[in-house]
C-alpha cells in the first residue's frame, strides 16, 4: 500500500502486552502514587497534577508530570487536564533547570507499547541534557516530506481535527 500511514488502517499495537488491551485503564503503578500506596520524591501537586521525581532518572533531574486523571494515553485526556498540564509543565522546566543548573532539556511523552511506554498513565517525561552524552539519547532518523503527499497529509489531518 502506499505511504498512507495516518490511514485508520494501519494504526494497530501488535506488541501490546495483554493487560494493557484488556485493561486500557487500568490501575498502574501511578495511580498507586497517587494514592500515596507507594512513596515518591514528590516535585509538585495541584488539583488535576501531579509530578514527582522519576525512580530511573536518565539524567539528574529527570521529572514525570503525570495528570491525575487516569487515562492510558494523551489522546484520551480531557481538554480541562490537558491545559492544567500544559499551565504548569513549563514552570516546572524552569524549576528544574534552575536547580540542576542544566540549561537544556526533553519533554518525552510516550503513548503506546511500540512507542517505548512502560506505565500506561498519561505522562510527560522532564529530561535534563547536561552534556551530548547524558540524558535522552536518540537517533533522530528522519525522511523527506514528499510536498504532494504533505499537503495530502495536512488536509485529511485538518478536516479530522475540524481546524
Ligand atoms: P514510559 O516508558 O512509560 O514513558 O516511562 C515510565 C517511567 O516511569 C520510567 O522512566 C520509569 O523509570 C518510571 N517509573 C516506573 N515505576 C516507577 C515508580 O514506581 N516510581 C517512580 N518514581 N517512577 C517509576
């Protein structure tokens, strides 16, 4: 078939591990957090967010912000949690980047077992990039956008997202 990824077709998880398809929300390590079953080094905490130190740091600093609505994955958070998310992510990387005193950083957010997601809560990953070698390392291998097949993409994508 041609290269009509973002066909509805094409989008199945043949790794996802069987809870995770039965169960999509399923109670996770996070909602254990969150429920104070399980201790954390807590960063910050409002009425829809809370964030806390990551118990496997990629780097010194590294931050899961999670919401504490449960839903597996980002296209399934409601618009209120999603802005309460997006309001405090950025004072949180200032935060971060004042304490550790790295100026530079990742925000990963992983939806999906194929797209590296372990824990399948809604979360965003704060990585501090001290040096080239520390913190998240990643082949970046890209393609060519084919302008025809682009401007395909972009109107089936803005007709989807009614914009
Ligand atoms: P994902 O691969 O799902 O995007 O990342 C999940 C993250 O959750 C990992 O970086 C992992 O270290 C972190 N994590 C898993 N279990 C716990 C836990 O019990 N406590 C904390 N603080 N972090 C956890």
């Amino acid at each position: 078939m041609a290269p009509a990824a973002y066909c509805k077709a094409h989008i199945v998880w043949p790794a996802a591990p069987e809870p995770y398809k039965l169960r999509p929300m399923a109670d996770t390590i996070f909602s254990k957090i969150l429920r104070g079953d399980i201790s954390c080094h807590k960063v910050y905490e409002d009425d829809l967010v809370f964030a806390f130190l990551d118990i496997g740091p990629l780097s010194f600093g590294h931050t899961l912000v999670i919401p504490k609505e449960e839903v597996a994955t980002l296209d399934l958070l409601s618009d209120e949690t999603a802005a309460a998310i997006g309001r405090v992510l950025p004072r949180l990387c200032r935060a971060i980047k004042t304490v550790t005193g790295a100026e530079q950083f990742n925000i990963l957010q992983n939806n999906g077992p194929m797209a590296h997601q372990a824990v399948f809560h809604v979360h965003f990953h704060i990585i501090p990039k001290p040096s080239v070698d520390t913190g998240l390392v990643m082949d970046w291998d890209s393609t060519k956008l084919d302008p025809e097949e682009g401007a395909r993409l972009a109107a089936a994508l803005s007709k989807e997202i009614g914009g």
